[in-house]
C-alpha cells in the first residue's frame, strides 16, 4: 500500500503553525497592547521622571534646554513649608474617604442582598455620582455647600441644628471636612458595585448552616460575610486609595487648594507648581513622590495578600 507524500503547501503550513509560527503569532497579538501602553503609559512616567532631575520651566519650551539639577529638585519640595501640610492633608483626606466610603458603601451593599421591589432601580440610581463628570459634581456640591445661598446651609436652619451659616468652603476648620464629605458622596458607588458583586458570590447555604449553629446578625457578618469578603475588601481598599490620594479636579472644583493651603494635598500641590508656577521640574517631583506612595500601598496589599494565601 503506497504513502502518498504530502504536498508542499501542506507542508509549508504545518511548518507555520509549529512552535516558531505560534509563538510569531502571540507577538502578533500583543505587540499593539505593548505599543500602547508604552506610548500612553510608559513615555509619559519616564518623561515625568527624567523631568524631575532637571530645571524645567516655561523658558525650556522655548530655549529646548533643560539643566540636569540632580536631587535638587526634590530637596526644594521636602524643604517647602506647604509639603508638610499637604502630605497631612493627603493623609487625612485618604483616610476620611475611605473608611466613609467603605462603611456606607457596605452597609448599601448589605442593605441590596435583601431582595425588595425596586431594589434594581435603586441600585442603578447609586451609580449616578460614579457617571457625573468630577468637576460637574465639584460645581454642584460648591453650590450646595455655599455658606448663605446653599441647600445644605438653609437646611440645617431650618431644622433647627444651626443659628448661623457654616462656612463650609472658606473656612480652614471645615474646607477638608467638606471635601472629604464630597469624596465619600463620589466613592460610594464603586464601593457598592464590588461589594455587592462579592456578596453575591457567597452561598446562601452557608448562613443557613450558620442560623442552625446560632451564627445570625452580626455573628453571622463576622464569621462568615467577612472572611469570604475579604480578597474583594482587599482590592476595594488597595484601588480606593490609589484613585484617592491623586484626587485633583474635585479638590481644584470645590477650594483650588485653600483657604491657606486648609485642604491642599500633594496632588494640588504639583498641579499648582506646573501649571501655575510653571516650575515643571518641581511638579515632576512631587508628582513621583505620590507615585512611590502610592506604590508603597501596592505593595503592602500584595505582600499581605500573599501572606494570607499562604496560610490558606
């Protein structure tokens, strides 16, 4: 019985297709994802950080030369009496925002588990301040927080809790407060969407079997809501503080940093050396020191997450 040999096309195919054809293929496929994020993700980081080692202001536009300044460039922002109180303004505003978010964005989630008419209406209502436009919602809460005009002003009066207005946006005792306020109001959304995704991915049965062994109520949410919840509070709060503590447009919306620097943050403080003192160099700095905290909280996450992993 005789072989027929196969053909050459045949041949040449299989030939494509082995491990070299394969693996040309993938590159195929990845390379516009890698010249992508290299062009929108990663000239920007390294022209920012290249930025910082030098004197650049308005006038290199123009000249096209830029002095290599080494470290100079950040020992100025460390020594600048504003850095202090804008990296507790960073700390504060962090923190404030996300314990307020987290707190109401879960019990909201709690609240939704319960199957209740109109309870997907109300959900999809949650996600308004998520879609708004930052500097939208910072002008409409600027008009709310207004101190003799606003909403908020005429409706604590009118209750009775106040006799005077609150100067809410232009008074250095309560600008943060404020804006914290606003933040958790923004945040609040996503909080709920990844917390109620969770909860749904736990099994009924389970705070069944916990109802036979007593386990209800708030027994119920720690011994059993919250260790199964855990990987996705983890990655709530890892994200919340990164979108958190580079938040710009809505603190520029409601105060533009003030009233004396009350609610300026490191991340106002590098838009205002930019792009107002146009000290570029400087703003470059301080722009990688929110980047290395920001990392700092990555890697935190990561370890601890691995940690827990490892324990099973």
């Amino acid at each position: 019985m005789s072989v027929t040999a196969p053909s050459a096309p045949a041949a040449a195919s299989r030939r494509r297709t082995g491990p070299r054809g394969s693996a040309l293929v993938g590159i195929a496929f990845i390379a516009p994802a890698a010249l992508y994020l290299l062009l929108f993700f990663g000239y920007p980081i390294v022209k920012n950080f290249t930025m910082s080692f030098q004197e650049y202001t308005s006038a290199t536009f123009f000249s096209g030369e830029a002095p290599f300044t080494g470290l100079t460039n950040y020992t100025e922002v460390l020594s600048d009496p504003i850095f202090s109180k804008a990296l507790l303004n960073t700390g504060l505003f962090t923190v404030g925002s996300i314990v307020g978010q987290f707190v109401l964005g879960m019990g909201l989630a709690l609240f939704f588990r319960k199957s209740f008419p109109l309870s997907g209406f109300l959900r999809s209502l949650l996600l308004l301040p998520w879609l708004l436009p930052m500097i939208v919602s910072a002008a409409v809460w600027r008009w709310i927080l207004e101190q003799d005009s606003g909403i908020l002003n005429r409706f604590l009066d009118a209750i009775g809790l106040i006799s005077t207005p609150i100067p809410w946006l232009t008074s250095s005792d309560t600008a943060l407060i404020a804006v914290i306020m606003v933040n958790i109001w923004l945040g609040i959304p996503f909080n709920v969407v990844l917390l109620y995704s969770g909860l749904q991915a736990i099994p009924e049965e389970l705070y069944e079997a916990g109802e036979i062994d007593g386990a209800t109520g708030w027994n119920a949410f720690r011994h059993i809501t919250l260790p199964l919840l855990r990987p996705v509070v983890g990655v709530v709060l890892l994200l919340g503080v990164i979108y958190t503590i580079k938040v710009l447009d809505l603190i520029i919306g409601l105060t533009g940093g003030g009233p004396a620097n009350a609610t300026q943050t490191i991340a106002t403080r590098s838009y205002e050396m930019s792009f107002i003192e146009f000290d570029f160099g400087q703003g470059a700095a301080l722009g990688n020191i929110l980047i290395v905290i920001a990392l700092a909280f990555a890697v935190v996450y990561l370890r601890a997450n691995a940690r827990s992993a490892s324990k099973g």
